[in-house]
C-alpha cells in the first residue's frame, strides 16, 4: 500500500490532515472527559458488538495484508502478529468489553485530607486529553488503544504500518460505529488512512500542540525514532531483554515449566524471555536438563563455557548476545555465581522491561523483587505474564519502562492524570 507522499502538494495536503484531525481530536476529547461512566461503558459494548458483526469484512482486510507481506518476504513472526482470524477477532471483542467493564477511572479521588486550616484536598483523577498511538503489525492495537483511550476520557489518533493498514481501517469503521450509536464524537478515535511515513513526523511535532502524550508500540527502529524526535511525552519501551535467573534453590521442574512459557509460549513478543541465568550452585543439576529441554523444544541456545559444554549444539555466545531482544526461538544462556552475580548481570545488560527469579528462598525472592530495576519483576512466575489483559487492565496500550508517570502495561489508570480539588469556607491565606 502507499507508503509516502509524491510531492510538495500531497506533502501539503497529509500536513493539512493530520493537523484537522489533532483538532477534532481536541475537541472530542473535551466531551469524552466529562462523558459519564455507564455511556462510555455502554459505548464499548456497541463497538465490541459492531467489530462481531464485521468479521467478514476484518478478515477479508486482513486477508490482503498477509498476502502483501508474504509477497514482501517478512518472516513468521511478522506474519504471526499481523493475522486474524475468527478466533483472534473474537478475543478483540472480548477485550474492549473487558475494558468496558473496569472501573472509570475519571473523577476517582486517589487521596484526600484536610489541613490544619480546614481547607479539604482531594488528588483526582483527570484524562490526559489527546493520546497519539504509533504502531506496526498488530492490527488488534487499534481496538485495545482505541477502547482504554476512550475509557480513560481520551481522544486518540492512531497511526499504524503500512502492513496492518487494511485490516486496522476494518477493525477501526467497526468501532466507530458502535461508539457513535451511543453519543460519542466520532472523532473520539481517529485513524490515519494511509501509510505514509510523514504522519508519524507529523503526529511526532505534535499536530499543533493537540497530542499531549505518544504511544510508540512496535519495533526498536520506530520506537528509537519516536523517543529521538517526539517534542511531546512519550510512553514507551526500546527493548525488552528479559531474563530468567534460576537461583540456587528453584526447583527443577518449576524451573524448566517457566523457562519454556517464558521463551517459547509467543517469542515475537516484548515479554519473551531472551536470556537464561543459571546458578553455578546448582549447575551440576540444573543446567543440563534446563538446555536440553531449550535445544530438544526448537530453541537456538548461545552459551557461555559452562552451557557450551553441556551440548555440541549449543553455540558460543558474544557479549552482543546478553544485549540481544532476538523476539525468536533463541536464548542466551550463562551460568552466574549467586544472586550478586545475577544482579549485576541483569543490572549492566538489562532493559528495565521484565525480570523473573526461580527460588523456593523467599529471602532471595525478596532482594530480586527489590533491587531489579525493572517495570515488572516475578517470581517463580513466567515473563509472558508482561501483558495488560494479564494483570486484569482489561487490554495495554503497551509497556512503559521509563520512571516518569506511567510504567509497565499502560491502561485506564496510566492514561490518567490528576488534579487538586481544594475547598474551602471563604479561607484565605494569612
């Protein structure tokens, strides 16, 4: 599909779009903050139900896109994001009536107190007004960013890839239909209808101080290009370099069973866990069974000495690999001496994303959870759990790894914001 402009006059007249749309945006975002709770609610119902009764046409759109991207060459996990089907579509309409069914965030007073003067102060939650969301090859994205934006009072513009254009444009004129049915501005979700890479710079600018915060959600390249140019707020993640640390008292069997969920469940997805740590404690027990069960399930294992000798198919691993997100049945694996060990590794390596520890020792548990500089860490528990729906947000608009304002799976709540409601009986300040 088109992917850039032609000329100083298309150039002209995509700029002259996007800027329409960042104003429309604004102005339904200041009805969609004062929209009441049961209409939004009721809202995403009808647009849930209006992406069911559109399946033949999502598939039909999506058809088109696979077959463009395998004509183009792009790879199975490319493909694996982009696909939908019956079942896949029905999961998406299942997820905005998930959202639907949240609490509203909006209006919720997160704290209150009274001061010594009888002024009465309560912290409030506010929608953020205009999100731009940017993303590639998940088509769902347009419904899941849709959905928590307009929950959270939001109006959003979404940009998508090229590869996922036709099949977001479906899932898109579905929901708009039901939202509109229920009274909300059909500009509350906009999408933009072409794949050219100058709306990203557009929405990147800030559509004239109409976006208040961007959403990348898609490869390192887009995400790298977003952080770089964006003059508004962004959420968002470069990499997801997730490890697992097998410490010395993890039971094996527990060990292997979240190791393989946590590498090979989805590996094109950021919560996929790329590098395995193995306590030189337990290595005489554990690392063998851990890498034969990576090598035996399809997983490329790239080792260290230790892990290299536990397999002629293990491969040596360069200090690139403990960098690597590969998003692919590969691992790298090493043996560490202790928790410190584990630390330090993770620490110096690390993308703040997801970091997970095996132990039976609560103590040792403790310290990870604490001193992992991560947006998610677990225990005993499986890195793919690095998913909105899975901790009950309903959907995520993606994952924060930043330290300001939102972190982990961004939903309802992270695309809030708030104020200070003060009152008082004629007080004034001595």
């Amino acid at each position: 599909m088109n992917r850039d402009v032609s000329g100083p006059a298309e150039k002209a007249q995509l700029v002259a779009t996007m800027r329409a749309m960042g104003r429309r945006a604004r102005e339904a975002s200041h009805a969609l903050a004062l929209m009441p709770a049961a209409q939004k609610s009721r809202a995403l119902l009808a647009a849930a139900s209006a992406i069911r009764a559109s399946v033949p046409a999502i598939i039909e759109a999506n058809e088109k896109d696979c077959a463009e991207a395998r004509a183009e060459g792009q790879g199975a996990a490319f493909l694996d994001r982009l696909l939908l089907d019956d079942r896949r579509i029905e999961a998406i309409a299942r997820s905005i009536e998930d959202v639907a069914d949240l609490p509203d965030p909006v209006g919720a007073v997160m704290t209150e107190w009274t001061r010594p003067n009888g002024l009465r102060i309560a912290r409030v939650r506010t929608p953020l007004g205009v999100i731009g969301v940017i993303f590639e090859s998940r088509p769902n994205v347009t419904a899941d960013a849709g959905a928590l934006c307009v929950k959270a009072g939001n109006a959003v513009i979404l940009r998508t890839g090229s590869g996922a254009l036709r099949s977001s444009i479906a899932i898109h004129a579905a929901m708009v239909r039901g939202l509109v049915t229920e009274g909300v501005p059909e500009a509350a979700i906009q999408l933009v209808q072409v794949g050219d890479r100058e709306a990203v710079g557009q929405m990147l600018a800030g559509l004239d101080g109409n976006l208040d915060v961007i959403v990348p959600r898609g490869g390192k390249g887009l995400v790298a290009r977003v952080q770089a140019e964006a003059r508004v707020p962004v959420f968002a993640h470069l990499d997801g370099n997730n490890h697992v640390y097998v410490h010395e008292k993890a039971d094996l069997a527990m060990a292997q069973k979240v190791l393989l969920n946590s590498k090979l469940r989805r590996t094109g997805v950021c919560g996929s866990a790329e590098t395995l740590l193995v306590d030189e404690a337990i290595a005489k027990t554990h690392l063998t069974p851990l890498v034969k069960a990576l090598l035996d399930a399809g997983c490329a294992v790239r080792g260290d000495a230790a892990t290299q000798a536990v397999d002629p198919r293990v491969s040596q691993a360069s200090d690139e690999d403990w960098r690597t997100e590969y998003l692919d049945a590969i691992i790298a694996v090493k043996v560490v001496a202790g928790i410190e060990a584990a630390l330090a590794h993770i620490a110096r390596y690390g993308s703040h994303h997801t970091d997970c520890i095996i132990t039976a020792d609560e103590g040792a548990a403790s310290r990870f959870l604490a001193e992992v500089d991560s947006a998610i860490v677990l225990h005993n528990a499986s890195t793919q759990f690095a998913d909105g729906g899975e901790f009950g947000f309903g959907a995520e608009i993606g994952i924060a790894t930043g330290r300001m304002h939102a972190r982990g799976p961004v939903g309802v709540e992270q695309l809030t914001s708030f104020k200070y409601v003060v009152r008082g009986e004629g007080t004034v300040r001595g």
